[in-house]
C-alpha cells in the first residue's frame, strides 16, 4: 500500500512454524509539480508560474529547465532549489519559441519531470497604460481654457506615444473629443469655450497597443477670464529623493503670472493621505523650481503642495502630489551612480560611480576651501655668520599687498630692535647671540582668508651657541641594509674647509669599525666643536615575544627585533632538543629572525624555543604549540590542529564583497557592477555572461584596480539582460559569484526583491 511520503511494504506467510511480519521503509521522492504555465516578461526574458504538489511536505525547492520548441536539448535554468512557484528566466533568445518544465526536490532525490508547459515565443509583454491624474487647470482667458495633468503611473511595457482629453459642460451626459491627434505634451489649450460655463475633462493615455482606460474626471472649472493680480498655481508636482528625513520636490511655473512675475514659491506639508491640515515647509518664499524638505518624520506618509508668490501676493496652491512615505529605499544612501541625460535625447546621458573614496575626498578638499593654507616652500631655516650672528627665515608662495606677519616670541609679538631685525620683503628673518633670545619663534601668516604658522624651539644655552660653530644638523643614527649590514651615520653643517670628523669608540679613536654598543663622534674646527653619541641597545632586550605566521610549505615562527646583527648568536630549540627531526629552514632579516616548519605533522605540536646568545648572556623566547586545540587566522589562511588534525589554507582567491542576486535597471541607463576581490597571489578575473567570457568591446567596459574590478554597461537594452558572473582564480582555487539582471522599459514595474540600479 501507499502512505503519506513513503511506501509500505508488508510480507505475510503460512508456514508450519510461527508467523513472521517484515516491514520495510524507505522513502519516496516526492511528486513533481503541475500547470507549468509561461508568460511574457521582456524580449529576453519568460515569466513561470507552477502549481506545488498537494504534498509539500520536505520538499527543499525546483529546478527549472528550458529547450527551444522541438529541439529537445534541455538546459537546466538555475543551480540550487528554488523555493518559490514563480520564476524568470532570463537569457533568452527574441522570437525564438521555448517549452519548460519543472522538477521537485527533495532529501530523497528529485520527481519525475513535469508536463511540457504550452510553448511560447520571447517578446516584450505589452498593455495598455494607465490613466493619468491630477487634472488641474492652468490658464483661462474666457473663451479659451488651459488644462494640465500628471502621466499614467504604468506605460504599459512601450512608452506613451501621445494623450487625448475629453470634455463636456458640468450636467452634460456626453463627452466630446478635444483633440483628434494625440499630444506628447501633458497639456492642452481648450478653445471655443462659453463665458460663465463650467466644463469638466478627463484624459486617456495611448501607447503602441491602445488607448488606456479615462481618467477620474476635473471638478467643474468656471470658463472666465483670469484678473486676479495673484499667479496661477504650480503643476507637475513630483517627488524624487525619498528618505528617512528628507525628499526633493520638483514642479513646473505657473502659466498665469498675474500683474508681475513670479517672485517665489512657498511649499506645504500635509500628514496622511487624506488630511487637510497643511503646515508651512519654509516662511520666506523660494526662487527655485525645486526645494529639498528635511526635517520629516520617518515612516510617516506626506503630501505636498506649492504655491506662487509675486508682488500682489501668494496664487491658488497646486494640487497635492502623491502620497509619499518618508522611508529610504533598500540599499539606497548617497554612495553610488550618478546619472545625466539630455531631455531631447535620453540615450545621450553621463554616469559617474560616487564612492566612499571620493566622498571623503570632497569632505578634505570642502575643508581646504572652507580652511585655506598659505603654501609654505620652507619652514624656519637657520643661517648663522661668521660673526656669530643668526638668520633665521622661511619662504611662503607669492603673497598679497595685503597680506599680514606677526612674529610671535614667547606668547610675545615682537618687531625690530637692536638685537633683532624683522623683515618682510624677500623673507622673514631674526638674528641674535644672546642667551635670552631662547625660547619659541612663531610666525603667523595672513592674506585673506588664508591663514598659516611656523614655529621654530630654541631648548637651551648649547644649543644655541651651536650656531656659531659647526655642529649636527642630525645626529646619529644606525639603519640596517638588505645585505645585513649596520650602517651608523649623522649629518653636520656650517663646516669649512679646515673642519675635521673623527669617530671614537668607548672613548678611544677609531681608524676601522667593528660592533660594539658605544659610538661617538666629533666635528670640530678653531671655532670649536661638537660631539654626537650612540648607544645600541641590547639586541635581545629588544626582541619581541615569538609569533606565528602561515606559509605555502607549513608555518613560521618569528621573532621580531629591533635591528639584527651577526654579533647576535641564535639557536632553535624543539622541546629544548636542538636539531630536531621535524623538517625546518631557518633564516633573519634587519628586524626578524624565524624558523619555517615545512610540512608540518601532528609530530610538530611542542615547545619551540629561540636561545639569542649577545656575548654576554643567553636570552629566551618561547611559544607552546601543545595545546588539544590550536586556532590561529591571518590575512592569508588559517592553521589549527583540532581533533588530531593538521589543515593549512593559502591565500584562495576569493570575492571578498560579491553582488546582490538580482538588480534591475531601466532601458538605456548605464549599469555599473563592481566586486572587491582578494587572494595571495593575486587572482585572475573574468566577467562572464549567461556563463560565457564577456568581450569587451561595443557598450561594455571593465576597469580593474587593486582588489577591486568594475563592469559598465552603456545604454543597456533588453537584450543585456540575463546571468552575469564574475570569476576570480588563482593557484590556490576559484570562487564565482553570480547576479541576475532584469531590464526593463520606462513606466514597467520592475521585478520584485530586485535591487534598483541606475
């Protein structure tokens, strides 16, 4: 017999001896799915709906599958179970006829396939649009009136070719045609009118399949001459830029100024759909045709309103706009592709991808603007004479006739006396030989708005009177070439041609160097001289704790030193053995020296020490890899040994931040996808089309830049729809990240759960 999701199998037999009952159990794939209809989605693109089995009951998901009519060579449409009984399926071919069918999935395997859905051949579903709104008039001269409207809020799949209006006097039962031919513009001038009757009109939208369904009809309008002094109202009020706390309204001028032109506009907020309670958005009117609001409460909905100003006064106030609810989109924040297109000519346009980057780079060069610097070419630069007399000076770019120095000593501003001489023209300079002209040198700098200082610490009696005689400029230091060699070194001035240097060790003068930890070493001439001392600490007591790093053959230990030389006398130890059998290679840098354990077994896991030997005495580090768990992660792989086993992992190349599954993108916009990428060394990448290397040529581009890689899609069309991948690889693997793309036409929904581009 059958049960629910399983078979039953049950064995009876008479026999002599007692009765056995054997049951056995197994499960059953599960039932597939059925009424797999198709329908037209895009020239590229086939929408499927199917009926899920009555018994649902473990099944994980659907794979889908498609062939051109006839041909029988059935390609299957996605790669996991999909959990939904609708899908669309992109790539196809315009005006080729496809089938599909369909198949359950489940833990114990797949159903049979579905009944062949009824073939259908690829091409953009279209329809009539919708009717258009808020019909409002826009001028009456008393014959004639001038009435305006808001497009459909759907085209139908083809842009709206034109619109026809209807009218009839208020109580009137039939609606007479204004226009024969449709108008592109959402306007029309109603002429032929009676004085002192009141018309009502409604409009129809057409597209290349029809004319749509009528509008609502206008409240009743007056046919009589405008006088008022007051302008007419705005129209085409629309919403764009919708967030959290602020949306940007745009609107059209009134066609009716009154008595002079319009001067401003003021705008009002409405709460709810339905209220009529409107509250001011700003108290002095506003020049532009558009006006961002902030301020708004988020999630609540909002309706807005505009209304002219001249010098008479404030006109009637435009229709409300649609209900808006003050939510940012998902996904939606000031990063992202910016996008320009002419009006006369959509398919010319300009894009530009804002980013992270360049916002923080405006933030700089917003403050730079805000906050000008005056160039500095040098800071304090010191000169001393013979005489002992000092000369200090900067240079700045070219200045101003206006530009202002304060020259500021001590927290005191000074000018020029006996012992000092400030100077403005060809440099700013101040000399002296006393003792008490120690202290801080600030310059302050001003022309304009642009500002700047530099200051220059006098610390002591010393080093003042330094100046008068050759001395360091910097004193000594040491640095450590790529060929393991100590290189002490210092730099003097306001030497002549009688100066001698001489280097001393431990007080002793030195023809020839060798290591030790005292250096010294003096300039001097017959106005005197100066001395530099270095000490090198001790080596070891500067050696950081030992650390452990990944490599291609196995890991390394390592301990970082302050700077290395051979004097230094190193060893490893492996559970205090020297030698051990384990593989190893050892070796040093200026500031490290390691050991690399190839290969590395569960015989690896112990004590490691580094034995560094100065001269004097032995100094230790030690690192216990003994432990049942060991866990450690680095920029380029993982290594642990868990459970009695060893895992090392390399540098795979890998999307470090992939694209979202579905994005959609209206008709000749520019679609921009990017990927950050990584891996050691650093991977190849391909961009791949419904599972095809993509060529770059036409409308498509790539750049490619550290860790990051774009792909740009100009003008695209309906045929740019369709699986787009990106495939990173290199020695160590590949991974592939996948995004489905649906374009659609202006005035179309787009598809749902989608992420809107462009």
């Amino acid at each position: 017999g059958e049960g629910k999701g399983h078979v039953f199998v049950y064995v009876s037999l008479e026999l002599t001896f007692p009765v056995f009952l054997l049951l056995f159990v197994c499960s059953a794939p599960p039932a597939p799915p059925h009424s797999l209809l198709p329908f037209r989605d895009t020239d590229t693109s086939v929408q499927l709906k199917w009926q899920e089995p009555e018994d649902k009951d473990g099944i994980l998901g659907y794979y889908l599958y498609y062939s051109e009519k006839g041909k029988q060579k059935w390609k299957t449409v996605n790669n996991k179970p999909y959990t939904k009984n609708s899908f669309i399926v992109h790539g196809l071919k315009t005006g080729r006829e496809y089938v599909f069918r369909v198949k359950s999935v489940s833990r114990a395997g797949n159903s049979n396939y579905s009944e062949e859905s009824p073939s259908i051949r690829v091409k953009a579903a279209l329809r009539v649009p919708s009717a258009p709104s808020a019909i409002a008039l826009l001028l009456c001269t008393g014959s004639e009136m001038v009435v305006g409207w808001r497009a459909p809020a759907h085209s139908g799949g083809d842009p709206v070719r034109g619109y026809y209006l209807d009218k009839k006097e208020e109580g009137a039962d039939v609606w007479r045609e204004v226009n024969v031919s449709a108008v592109k513009q959402r306007q029309l001038k109603v002429s032929n009118l009676t004085s002192g009757n009141f018309y009502q009109f409604r409009v129809f939208a057409a597209n290349v399949v029809g004319v749509g369904k009528p509008s609502e009809p206008s409240e009743p309008f007056l046919c009589e001459k405008w006088t008022m002094p007051e302008p007419g109202c705005p129209y085409d009020v629309e919403i764009k830029e919708v967030r959290d706390t602020s949306l940007v309204a745009v609107w059209a001028p009134p066609l009716y100024e009154g008595q002079g032109p319009v001067t401003g506009y003021l705008l009002e907020l409405s709460q709810d759909d339905q209220s009529d309670k409107w509250t001011a958005v700003n108290e002095q009117p506003i020049s532009g045709t558009h006006y961002k609001v902030c301020g708004l409460e988020t999630g609540q909905t909002y309706r807005l309103r505009v209304t002219a100003v001249n010098e008479a006064g404030a006109g009637c106030p435009s229709l409300p706009s649609e209900p808006i609810t003050a939510l940012t989109p998902p996904g939606t924040e000031d990063l992202g592709l910016y996008t320009v297109e002419t009006t006369d000519d959509p398919g010319k346009s300009s894009s530009y991808d804002f980013t992270a980057e360049d916002l923080e780079r405006l933030k700089e060069l917003s403050w730079q603007v805000r906050n000008p610097l005056i160039e500095l070419k040098s800071g304090w630069q010191v000169e001393v004479s013979e005489e002992g007399r000092v000369r200090l000076w900067l240079q700045t770019e070219s200045l101003s006739d206006a530009a202002e120095l304060r020259l500021i000593f001590n927290d005191r501003e000074i000018s020029s006396a006996p012992v000092r001489a400030v100077c403005t023209s060809g440099g700013d300079s101040v000399g002296s030989s006393l003792p008490e002209d120690q202290g801080s040198y600030t310059a302050q700098l001003k022309d304009g708005k642009a500002k700047n200082q530099c200051t220059l610490v006098f610390v002591d009696n010393c080093e003042f009177i330094s100046f008068t005689r050759p001395h360091f400029q910097e004193d000594l230091s040491w640095s450590v070439t790529d060929e393991c060699e100590l290189v002490i070194k210092c730099k003097v001035t306001n030497t002549t041609k009688e100066t001698t240097l001489k280097w001393f060790k431990e007080g002793k003068e030195i023809k020839e160097v060798s290591y030790d930890r005292t250096y010294k070493v003096v300039v001097s001439d017959k106005r005197g001289e100066d001395q530099s001392n270095l000490k090198l600490l001790d080596e070891a007591l500067s050696a950081g704790p030992l650390s452990i790093e990944c490599t291609e053959e196995g890991f390394r230990l390592f301990c970082s030193l302050k700077y290395y030389t051979s004097h230094l006398k190193t060893s490893w130890l492996f559970k205090f053995v020297a030698n051990s059998e384990h593989g190893s290679r050892t070796g040093f840098s200026a500031h490290k020296v390691w050991i690399d354990i190839l290969n590395p077994t569960e015989k690896d896991k112990g004590k490691f020490t580094l034995e560094m030997f100065d001269g004097k005495e032995t100094h230790k580090r030690h690192l216990d890899l003994s432990g049942q768990v060991f866990f450690i992660c680095f920029d380029y792989g993982a290594v642990w040994w868990k459970d009695h086993l060893f895992i090392s992992l390399t540098g795979r190349a890998h999307v470090i931040k992939g694209l979202p599954d579905v994005v959609a993108i209206m008709e000749a916009k520019t679609l921009c996808l990017t990927c950050f990428v990584d891996g050691d060394p650093y991977p190849d990448i391909f961009w791949l089309r419904n599972d095809k290397e993509i060529a770059f040529q036409g409308h498509f581009a790539v750049i490619k830049e550290h860790k990051c890689t774009t792909i740009t899609i100009n003008n695209v069309t309906m045929q740019d729809s369709g699986k787009y991948s990106i495939l990173v690889s290199n020695k160590y693997g590949s991974e592939t990240v996948d995004v489905t793309v649906s374009v659609y036409k202006r005035g179309d929904k787009p598809p749902e759960n989608a992420v809107m581009m462009g």
